[in-house]
C-alpha cells in the first residue's frame, strides 16, 4: 500500500478525542505512517498502545479509527490486513468486556456497523485471514443472531483446518455471552463435533462445549482435551486466533479459555500432571491462585515434579510448593534435597519453602546459602508472576533464630558486592529490631556511606542504648533537610513527635497517624475536612481508624467499621493495603462486631479473595484469613 492521507467518512474532531496517550490529534499522522512500509512496524506498535495499551478501557478515539482498520483488513495489497485484524479483535473485547462507564458511547454504533464487513471476510481467499476473522466476530454479542448462523455456514465449506477450528471456538465463546436464544442447528453443529473423526474438531468441539456450557460439566470434555494436549499433531489449534503460539504453550492457553471452570481446570491440570507433562505446571499454579479447593488435589501431583530431569519444572514445582506454605509439610525432606539442586534457581525457592514450612532445618540452611559467593536471593521482594525469593523472604521470618544467622549476615554484610544487596541486608536487620543488637557496630561502621539511610532504619529498629546514641546525632542534623524520614526517625528514637508535625511537614501517612495515636490530636479536625475521607476503599478505613486511635471515639471507630465492612462488601479483590487495616482493625475488639457478617465469607469461600495468577496469591490469601480470624477473634464473633 502507497502511503497516503489516512481519511475518514466524515470529517474527525481528533483534539476533542483522546487515548490511552493523550490527546487524539496525533492519530492521523499514525495511521498515515501505518501504511509507509519504512515506518509501519513502529506506528503500529503506537497505535495500539494509543487506543489499546493494556485494555479495560475502551478510548473516544477507537470508534473513528475503525472503519480504517475494516479498510485495511479488506485491502489485499494493504500489508497490514493481519495487525488490523488483530487489533479490530482486541477493541472488541474490551468493548465487550468493560465497565460500560468506561467505554466511548460511540463504540457501539461503530462496532454495530463493522460487524457486516467482518463477517464478508470469512470467505475471504487468505487462509491467514480466515484463521484469524473469527476473533473479532467472537466479541459481537449484539449481532450473535447473524454471527453464530454465518459461523456455521462457513464452517461446513471451510477447507482450512485451522479456520474451521477458530470457527467452532468462536461459536461457543459467542454462545457464552449471548443471552438470546441460541440457534437451535448451532446447538446441534457444537454438541455432535465430539464424535467428529477429526481429532482438530474434537477437540475446539469440546472445549466450544465447556466454554459456552453446553453439555454441562462432562469429565470427557477434559479427557479429550488433554488427549489431544498429549498428540504429536497440534499445528491445527496452534495456528488459529485462540491458539498458542508455541507448543508448550497449549495447556496454558486451553485453560484460560476454560474461564471460571473450576472443575475442568482442575480435572485437566491434574490429568496432564499425573502423565507427567512438566508444561502443566502453570495450569496447576493458575487454578491454585484462583481457587482453594483445587490446592488438595493438585498439590501432590505438584510435588511429584520435583525430581522432574527438567530444570524448569523443578524450579516451577518447588514455587508453587513454596507458596503452598504449611500445606507442603509432607514434602519437607523433599525440599531439604532440592536446596542442594545446581540449578541456581531452584534451591533458594526450597529454602523459601522450608522457610514457609516453618522446618528448623532452614536455619542452617540459610546461614550456609549466606555463605555462597552466589546465594540466588533477590535483594528486595519481587512483586509479579515468578517466584524468585528475597532475602528478606527467607530471612525475616527467622527471625526467632537471629543469634543463628547473624554471624553469617554480618559476614555477608561487610563483603556485600552491590549497595542493592546492603539494602536487602540492612532490611532484615531492621525487620528483626532488637534481636539484631549484636550487629550494632557494622551498622555504626556504615554511617556516612550510601548504605547510611538504610543503617538508621536499622539501629532505630533495634532500639538499644548503643544504637540510639549512635543514631541520633545523625538524624537530629538532618532535621530539615531532604530526607523525608529523618522527622519520623527522629520521634522514633525520642519519643518527641515536634519535628513530624511541625507546620509545613509532610502528612504522615495514615498507618503512622494511628500509630502516634493522641499525639497528632492536632491534625485529627484536618483529616476529618479531607474530601478523601467519604471515598470508598481502604484507604478511607485507615483514615477513619487512625482518626480513632487518635481521638479514642466510639463514633469514629464505628464509621472505619462501616467503611470496611461496605468494602469488603463490593471489591472482589483485597490487596496487601486491605489485609493490614484487616489486621490493625482487631484493636477495635467489640467494636468490631458489624464485621462479623462479611468476615465468614472471607474464609468459607473457594475463590481467593485475593489477586489471582500471581506467586504472591496464596501467601497472600493466607494472610488475609489469619486477619479475619484475628478480627472475628477480637470482635466476639
């Protein structure tokens, strides 16, 4: 394609439009730039983080670009008809997806009129076309009486097998979301493919079946699935737009189009792993962060792989054993052999398992990983998807075992080769407070060097005599100046609150206001002017609780009751901030009692209350039912 002025139907008012970037008055100059080969790759990658980025939004200045993206997707000689179609399909679901507060009004309309010329391509002479239309066409709810019977129809006439299996899958996707009645020879067409002689069809025929719901919950659809997971032949379903792009990717991406199917997540996590298939792994740690019943089942079967020959499966298996915390007790001795695993990553996360465990035997275990010239934890925790422990995972909790540990700590500290790794150190000293006394001199021997901020916290964490003597002329002359910490440091060490709420200085942050308790009365009639506090969420309870710590009122101690209980209520998802008001909450005793209804809940229900998908979901969910407990503990309930 020529590189030309990129024009619309009618003309644009691109600077009264924005996207995920700003402003939309740049969307002409992308498109055009779209169609220069010499610059097409980067614009693309432009325009999709401009009116795509990360989805759950669907931007004003979508609608407008879609009718040049349907041009391109037609035009033969566009070279972009694949990207267009890609990113036709992405728009679409989150238009479906999405709050409707949060799509542009002029979406729908748009997306009514594209989906006539979507469904034109599902004929279209390019198999890679083909494969790919049914993507955007999974999306169009409103349109399903159309679709699903155009879907059907091309399916009996389409010649290419990985088309045809996108077809079936976009029908039961459709299916699921659709909530007029269904086309009675689409039924048909999707229930009888399970007996399809093809094992392509078979399979998108049951996973469409499972998708939609059609069939109820046959344990043969999962067999099937993994059956076909276990074949030397999947070019087909790789191929298609719900499709892997690699192989070892397949059990991944069939069980996140199985949704909220817990039982056949579960039933195909623990099929594919009791054959031995390494790459099940990640169902198994999806299905387990997701939900808690799942966990006795696959668990054992998670264990199993840690004699895996594959070092990646190893380093999986002992994670998700790591995030199983006391539950891998059976496997302890299991966990003790593989600290000794060369595979540098494996070892430090079956430390991190014992650790969790709450085995003695990490004890020694850590004080000799201490120390290695390599000992594979990470400096500061790592918040995401993969487990890599970090020193202050491994460590902090032994912290009863302090006089153990700290010859090698200290040891590590003063050969430390990087300021990050200090820091990760000084960390778990300040974490272990006074039990850390006996390295007051290597904190003392660090003032002065860039590792100083990270000392302090550390010697005013400890607490003793010594320390404070050595810390305090430090902070008291940087009173004043850029360190933001020295005011609280400095009324940690004196107990003299002046410097912290002085005029002019910083708020403290709720957590600390209720920890200074009566001594900021003075700031108690300006958080109660706060907008903020008639906010939702928890950052408007720990505003409320502090208010309480500071003042003592029932009155105030009733409105964070209220506040909690309303959100615990309504987000599905409580983060690490939600946990600890959970946990300071408990001060409030009786109280607390009105919390008694929404906290049951929190520990009888299956799905985590937590972020699912991540390492970090089953700690964290541990942790948010020992708050509950110790909340419906203290409230009487």
């Amino acid at each position: 394609m020529s590189q030309e002025p990129i024009t619309t139907p009618d003309p644009v008012p691109w600077a009264e439009l924005d996207h995920f970037r700003g402003s939309a008055e740049n969307i002409p100059e992308v498109l055009s730039a779209c169609t220069d080969p010499a610059r097409s790759k980067r614009a693309l990658a432009e325009l999709w983080d401009c009116l795509q980025h990360q989805g759950g939004t669907l931007v004003s200045a979508a609608p407008p670009v879609l009718p040049v993206l349907l041009d391109w997707a037609h035009d033969p000689t566009s070279g972009l008809r694949l990207p267009a179609l890609g990113l036709i399909g992405e728009l679409a679901r989150d238009g479906r997806t999405s709050q409707p507060s949060f799509v542009a009004a002029a979406w729908f309309p748009a997306w009514e009129r594209a989906t006539p010329r979507l469904l034109e391509l599902l004929a279209d002479p390019d198999p890679e076309v083909r494969r790919l239309v049914p993507f955007p066409l999974a999306q169009a709810v409103a349109g399903a009486a159309e679709v699903l019977p155009a879907l059907h129809a091309r399916w009996k006439a389409e010649p290419d097998t990985s088309a045809a299996v996108g077809l079936v899958f976009a029908a039961g996707q459709l299916l699921r979301h659709t909530p007029a009645r269904w086309p009675p020879e689409v039924i048909d067409w999707l229930t009888a493919l399970p007996a399809h002689p093809d094992p392509d069809q078979r399979f998108a025929g049951v996973l469409a079946l499972r998708r939609s719901g059609l069939g109820g919950r046959d344990p043969r659809h999962l067999d099937e699935a993994a059956a076909y997971i276990g074949a030397a032949r999947t070019e087909a379903w790789q191929r298609s737009w719900a499709g892997p792009g690699r192989p070892e990717w397949l059990p991944t991406r069939i069980d996140g189009l199985l949704g909220d199917d817990r039982e056949g997540r579960t039933r195909l996590a623990a099929t594919l792993l009791e054959r031995g298939d390494g790459n099940a792994l990640p169902v198994a740690d999806a299905v387990m962060s997701r939900w808690r019943s799942p966990v006795r089942t696959l668990l054992p079967l998670v264990a199993a792989r840690l004699s895996d020959p594959a070092p990646p499966h190893r380093r999986r298996a002992v994670a998700l054993l790591a995030a199983a915390g006391r539950r891998a007790e059976p496997w302890a001795d299991e966990l003790v052999a593989a600290c000794a695993d060369e595979e540098r990553h494996v070892a430090p996360s079956a430390l991190h398992a014992l650790v969790r465990i709450g085995d003695p035997r990490a004890v020694p275990l850590a004080a000799e990983r201490l120390r290695r010239p390599f000992h594979g934890l990470r400096p500061a925790t790592c918040h995401g998807g993969t487990h890599m422990p970090s020193l202050g995972d491994v460590l902090n909790p032994l912290r009863p075992f302090a006089a153990d540990l700290l010859p090698a700590l200290r040891d590590r500290l003063r050969t430390a080769p990087t300021s990050d790794e200090r820091r990760g150190l000084l960390g778990v000293l300040t974490d272990w407070g006074a039990s850390a006394a006996p390295a007051t001199g290597d904190l003392v021997a660090l003032l002065g060097t860039d590792a100083e901020p990270w000392a302090l916290d550390a010697l005013v964490a400890i607490g003793t005599p010594e320390a404070r003597s050595a810390a305090l002329p430090v902070v008291e002359a940087s009173l004043g100046g850029p360190d933001g910490r020295a005011p609280e440091r400095h009324w940690r060490l004196t107990g003299d609150p002046t410097a912290l709420l002085a005029p002019g200085a910083p708020r403290p942050r709720p957590e600390l206001l209720a920890e200074l308790g009566p001594a900021a009365a003075s700031l108690a009639a300006v958080i109660r002017s706060e907008p903020k506090l008639a906010w939702p969420g928890w950052g408007s309870v720990w505003s409320r609780y502090a208010l309480w710590r500071i003042t003592a009122d029932p009155a105030d101690a009733r409105e964070a009751v209220v506040v909690a209980g309303r959100t615990l209520r309504e987000e599905r998802v409580i983060g690490a901030h939600g946990i600890r008001a959970l946990e300071h909450l408990a001060a409030l005793g009786p109280l607390a009692r009105p919390l008694v209804p929404v906290l049951h809940p929190v520990l009888t229900a299956d799905v985590r209350p937590v972020g699912p998908g991540q390492w970090g979901s089953v700690p964290e969910d541990d942790a948010l039912c020992e708050a509950a407990r110790t909340l419906l503990t203290a409230a009487g309930g």
